[in-house]
C-alpha cells in the first residue's frame, strides 16, 4: 500500500498526443515541404549545408550540428521530404503501440517517438515554430527518463526496480510551474492594456487565431464576466502557480483543479490543437494514485535503518492521507486564494449610477481592476523568482535521496535488480537534474536579478541542450491583437477590429475576383467557425500571424502565390479543396487584400453600448462575422509571367540569421551554438539591459521592457506617451534643446553624411546631385528613380 506517480497513465495519454501530432503532420508535409511545398525541406538542408560548409560532413557529423534524422536522405537515397513523412508514419506507429500496449511504453520506444519530432521540428521552419511543438518537446524528453527500461512483467517485480524517479517526476512539476507562470508574468510585463484593464477576453474569443462555434457565444458575455474571467486566469496563472510545487498532495490536487478547469474553458472556446490536451495531462502528473498492487512489496529487515525507512514512510503516508490534515491544507489554501485576490483586484457597483432598477444595469455598473502596478508585479516576482528554486531544489533533493535510501534498504528483490533499480534512479536523477538547470534559466528572464544570481552551470546547461530543444521559454497571448480603435463624439474607443487576410484569384483580367476558402480560417461571413482539435492546420495558423503584419514578414506568401498561380495540387490540399474558386484551371492573377473582422452581436443592452457593434436582427440569423476592408495587403496583383519559383524562394531565402550571421535560415533553426555575443536561441541579447535570453521589448529590467521615454527619462513608456508635462525636443548633433537634429544649424552637422553622393555635410533628401530622386532604387519593381511605396507597377517580381 502506498501512493506513487501514476507513470502509466500519463505516458499513455503522451504517446496518445504524439500519435495526433504526428498524424496532423505528416498529412501536411508533402504541401509545406515537398519539392513543390510552400517551404521545401531540400531548399532548406542545402542552405544549411552551403552556409556552414558541411559539404565534407558525415551525416552522423551534420546530424550533431543541427539534430535531425532528415539528414538520412542522401544514404538512403530519399528526397527531404519523403525523410519526413517517413518519420512522422514511424513516429505515430510506435506512439500508437504506446497508447495500446505496456511494452511499448519503455525508454526505446519513448525515445524513439522523441527523435522522430524533434527531427520533424528541426526541418519545419516557419510552421513548426509554436510554444505547444516546444512544450511537447519538452516534457517529452523527461517522458523518456520515467520508462521502465524494458518491458515489466508483474510476476517478477520489474515493476519494482524500474520505479519512477522522484527526480524527474518532480522536474515536469517545476516545468509546469514555469510554464504557467511565464504565460502569466508576460501578460503583465508585456504592459498590454488590455490585460492591465482585465478587458482581453472582450477581444480575444473574436481574435484569436481559430475561434470555435462556443467562441462567439462566450463574445456575447456580459463585460463583468469576461473580466471576471480574466481575473481568474492572471490568478490561475500568477500567484496560484505556487500549489504545483507544493509538497503536500492535498495542494497539488487542489491546484490540478483548478489548472484543468481553465484548460477546459480554453478548449470550448478556441482551437489549440493538442495543446490544452498536453497541458491538462501536465496538471494530472501533479496527483499521486493509490498503489494497492498486491504484487508491489517491501522486505521485512531486521536492519534499524530499514525499520526507520520503514516507520518514517507509514507516517508521511498517514500524514498525506489524514483527512483532517488535507482538509486543513484546503483551508488554508483557499484562504491563500482569497487573501492574494483581494490584493490583486477590487470590486464593486458604481454608486454614480443612480438608474439601477433592472439586473442588465447592475452588470452594467458591476466593475473590477487590477490593483498593481507593473512595477508592483515585477518586485513581486524578483522575490519570489529565488524562493522558488530553492525551494524546487530542495524537493528534488530530498525526494532523490529519500527514493534512493528506501529502495535500497527496502524493496524486495534481487541483489542484481537491486543494482539496477538504482542505476535507473540515478540515471534519471542526473539527467533531470541537468534538465532542471535548464529550465531555470529560461525561467530567469522574468527576473534581471534572479538570472544575475544564478551560477555560471545553469546557462552552460541550456548552452549543450538548446540545439535539441529540451527546454523553452514561454509567454501564451503576450499582448492581445486585433485590438483597433475608433473615435465617436471626440472619445476614442476601443473595438475588435481582427485582421484577416483574404486571397482571391481572377481569370477574367479583374472584373470579378474569387476568394480561396481555408479549412478553418475565418474567411466567409456566414460560415460558422470549425472544430480542428487536435489537428493543426499549419497554413491556417501561420496566415493569422501573417496578418498582424506586412508580407515582406512573411516571405513564404509570395510562394504561396505562386504556387496557386501554378494550380499546384499540393499546397491546394493545404486549403479547402471542396471550395476551390478555380478547380480546372489557374487564376491569371491574384491579390492580398486585409480585411478586419468582428463577431455578429445579440441585442443586448452591454452590445448595444459598443461602438460600431453589428447587432443581429434575430438570434437565428445565420451571419457571424462582420468585416471591413482595411488595405491591400500586398500593393501589387500577382501575375505568373512576373512571379518566378526563384524569386520567391530567394525572398524566404534572404532571411538573415543574427546568430552565426549568414543568410537562409533564421536564429532558431541556426545550427551553430548559441553565441554569447547574441544570446541564446530563445532570443537574441537585449540592448535594454544586455542579458541574454529576451529582447529588449520584453526585457523585465527597468520594468518597462526596456523602453525610456527621451522626455522624462524613465523607462516603462514613451515619449508620446510620457505623463509627465512635454520638455523641448533635444538636438543628437549639438544637444542643445529646442530644436532636432534635421534643423541643426551647428558646424557639426557637417559630420552627416549623404548615402545617394557619400558627400559629407547634408542628407540624401538634400543632395543636389541626387538628380530629382534617379538613383533611388524600387525594391518591388527593381526600377530607379522612385521608392517602392511609390511604385505604379502593378505586378511584382518579388
């Protein structure tokens, strides 16, 4: 009798999500990868091999620079792509026999599931670059180090020797820790008003990237229960982090509670594939299970110290399963919970409104702000940032030793097995202990003083274990998009104004243009939105992160383009093929256009007070978007005579690597080490505060991200935001005040040089032999004399 981590069930549910990631995948691959995909894998590898010179490499040597199975093709003879698809079918093979049989839940098999993701990973640029791809990456890599090395047969107590190690099981709790705490802290850090003033969930069921049919019921709220639920989650996600690495087991299923409760409210609301999935199974490995296997011994000995590991473990088992005790922890618990919400929110009615007659107008008047500062928040954090490892050490610690003692003296098998079963314990102890200071220094970068603090083998942990993505940093919704803004009756408004970008073709020199539909993009008003869990469509997902920006951000659209110009069958599988505008033959021309995006709205008295809110007639009316156009998003239509396969691969394949350099690829798929020039491969090093590990928008130090306001001088803002009264603009070239450099008229400013004539003494806008503006040159049309913001050109070349 006794209570032990319920190893087998939590790999079951792991090779269970495996099986779906590698499935979504894999039917992707040939689209987004292959020869004619969207970015080509052999494009990608040759790059690589190119830029870092790798010609004379074994494969097993490239494969150490930049870890990757795909790198088997040539010996084998395949092409990049089909490397892939091969891996993604072994993969969900073995992950599939994981799920339906014990044998294949073992440290090969497990191991062997992880190879074939990251390997994928390591090849899928731009669409595999979500925080869920590294998280599973993440807790998978520990997965391997809680398997039975080969398979248990319960008549003969393998199960006992290949116990699960105390040391790992508590490292996925700190990596749970840090993954909820980090999704919190950056919500605050991130200075986003919308979580500041607790109104992001007003915006975020219609902006999110792939919203639900139960999205737009949830946008319909009331204003108090979406900040309502805003509040629980920066408290589910902030100062309740804590119960995760709790040692007594009445706070951890406390915590798993509440973890799993927000995790199903996200999944009725949005489409995140197999990620709340993995999240909730996280939650599940903060329980204990009752172990009343008959098979399970422990040897009777006549040895003190057995006697006293013995005693010592029946009374902390009475200890976690008194009932008096865990009801106390529970009280004192929610007493935690109700004292640190009350330091973090207020609440009330505006006693202003003296119309409150019916229950719309008391949800009307009902309102709750947060109460700290940023500044607040992130002292909060410096101190507890250090507290919580110590406290994370000392359990693993503890817990290490207290395992290691108790099966050494106890447990009831051979001398042989006994070996064993401590060489599987400390074989995990070292490796989660190497993982643990990985983790921690990823954490680090919420608290300038706390990575300061931190021992030089913590950073040389991540530096030998980045290039295989065992530990991350996250920040889930930073800051809220689709956030626009409005001004009625000389008042500014705040209002969802989602970007969205819509791809039509035209064969009919541009009297009618026909939309491409998406599988599960918003796109047609009157669609309502779909159920993709737990596929992810890649190309979908990467289309919303594209429209918060311009394509020359995405370079792959271009491709994209041309591919459809080309009516390639492979990336059209990628869209919804049973909406095809153009399914015998190719559009001649095709556009970008950016449209915004908002929710249908009930009739109610709190939609009736949005500005600009399209109100529904009746609830049966079967619209559920609204949108407006916003901009081209490309400036030019796209034609096939003037788009080329080589020019769009040389668009993706400008991109510039701030690590080693070099052009192709971006930091993150860089297989040179981490430089300490440039931080780590999480992020390049922060010109705010010059640590590595975040840039200078997020970096935590001055609690503004870096920023200083050239008015006041204080960090946390800028100028045109500054508070303070407006000082006269300061001149870089004399540092007089009162005027800006552009006016200076001090001798120094004979120190400018002209970048059209290389002249010293005035800018290129004044140079007298610029001759009307011919040298400048046209980045869209390859032209001179005029800029690509005034290009008439009406096609591109990319």
């Amino acid at each position: 009798m006794g209570r032990r981590f319920p190893r087998d069930c939590f790999l079951r549910a792991l090779c269970a999500i495996y099986a779906a990631a590698f499935a979504s995948i894999g039917q992707q691959i040939h689209g987004l990868y292959g020869v004619g995909g969207l970015e080509p894998v052999d494009v990608f590898l040759d790059r690589l091999v190119e830029q870092h010179e790798l010609q004379h490499d074994s494969t097993r040597q490239r494969m150490w620079r930049y870890p990757t199975l795909v790198w088997l093709y040539e010996d084998l003879q395949w092409s990049p792509s089909f490397c892939m698809q091969v891996l993604a079918f072994l993969g969900m093979t073995v992950a599939c026999l994981g799920v339906c049989n014990a044998s294949w839940r073992t440290i090969l098999p497990m191991a062997v599931i992880w190879t074939c993701y990251l390997s994928i990973v390591q090849c899928g640029q731009t669409f595999m670059r979500f925080q869920w791809d590294s998280f599973l990456l993440e807790v998978g890599f520990l997965a391997i180090w809680l398997t039975p090395w080969w398979p248990v047969k319960t008549n003969d107590g393998d199960d006992e020797v290949f116990q699960s190690p105390a040391s790992v099981v508590w490292t996925l709790r700190f990596l749970f820790f840090k993954f909820m705490l980090m999704s919190g802290a950056v919500k605050i850090q991130s200075r986003c008003p919308t979580w500041l003033g607790l109104t992001a969930l007003e915006y975020h069921f219609a902006t999110q990237p792939l919203p639900l049919p139960l999205s737009w019921y949830a946008h319909q709220l009331p204003p108090i229960l979406n900040r309502l639920g805003v509040a629980a989650t920066l408290l589910i996600e902030g100062p309740w982090t804590f119960f995760i690495i709790a040692p007594p087991l009445s706070l951890r299923q406390f915590s798993a509670a509440m973890q799993i409760l927000l995790q199903v409210m996200i999944m009725l609301t949005g489409n995140y594939n197999f990620f709340n999935i993995l999240t909730t199974v996280m939650a599940f490995a903060l329980l204990d299970i009752q172990d009343t296997d008959i098979h399970v011994k422990t040897s009777s000995t006549d040895s003190h110290i057995g006697r006293l590991v013995q005693y010592i473990d029946r009374k902390w088992l009475h200890f976690q399963e008194s009932r008096r005790i865990s009801a106390l922890w529970i009280v004192a618990a929610v007493i935690y919970c109700g004292y640190s919400s009350n330091l973090v929110f207020s609440m009330g009615i505006d006693s202003q409104n003296s119309q409150i007659s019916t229950w719309e107008d008391v949800i009307m008047s009902t309102w709750i702000r947060f109460i700290p500062t940023v500044e607040e928040t992130q002292a909060w954090l410096t101190r507890i940032l250090p507290v919580s490892f110590v406290v994370s050490v000392a359990l693993i610690g503890v817990a290490t030793m207290w395992q290691l003692i108790r099966f050494s003296v106890t447990a009831s098998v051979s001398p042989s097995r006994r070996v064993i079963g401590c060489f599987h314990l400390l074989t995990g102890a070292f490796v989660s202990a190497w993982v643990f200071c990985a983790c921690v220094f990823t954490l680090s970068v919420l608290g300038r003083s706390f990575q300061e603090s931190l021992p030089p083998f913590v950073y040389s942990a991540y530096t030998s274990t980045s290039h295989f993505r065992v530990t991350s940093p996250y920040g889930l919704f930073r800051t809220m998009t689709g956030v626009g803004t409005i001004e009625r009756d000389g008042q500014r408004f705040s209002v969802v104004a989602r970007p969205e970008i819509i791809v039509e073709g035209t064969d009919d020199g541009g009297a009618t243009w026909k939309p491409y539909h998406f599988r599960f993009k918003p796109g047609d008003i009157s669609v309502a939105p779909r159920l993709n869990v737990p596929f992810q469509p890649r190309l979908d997902w990467q289309m919303w992160f594209a429209a918060l920006g311009d394509y020359q951000g995405a370079p792959w659209i271009v491709h994209l383009v041309y591919k459809l110009l080309n009516n390639s069958s492979a990336v059209k599988e990628l869209l919804d093929p049973s909406r095809d505008p153009f399914p015998t033959h190719p559009p001649a021309a095709i556009r970008a256009q950016l449209y915004l995006y908002d929710y249908t709205r009930l009739n109610t008295t709190w939609n009736r007070a949005i500005p600009n809110a399209f109100i529904l007639k009746t609830r049966f009316d079967e619209q559920w978007w609204t949108r407006t156009l916003h901009k081209d998003y490309t400036a030019t239509h796209f034609q096939l005579d003037r788009v080329t396969s080589k020019n769009t691969m040389d668009a993706i394949d400008s991109r510039k690597c701030h690590n080693c350099g070099n052009t192709g690829h971006l930091r993150r798929d860089c297989p040179e080490a981490p430089s300490t020039e440039g931080g780590f491969n999480s992020g390049a090093a922060c010109f705010g505060c010059g640590k590595f590990g975040h840039l200078k928008r997020d970096c935590p130090s001055n609690v503004g991200g870096g920023r200083a306001c050239h008015n006041c001088g204080n960090f946390g803002h800028l100028r045109r935001d500054c508070p303070e009264e407006a000082q006269p603009p300061k001149c870089h070239n004399c540092g007089q005040s009162g005027h800006l450099r552009r006016d200076c008229t001090s001798e120094l400013r004979e120190n400018r040089k002209c970048h059209g004539c290389g002249q010293f003494g005035h800018l290129r806008r004044d140079c007298p032999e610029d001759n009307g503006g011919s040298a400048d040159k046209c980045y869209q049309c390859g032209g001179t004399g005029h800029w690509a913001r005034d290009c008439t050109n009406q096609s591109i070349t990319a």
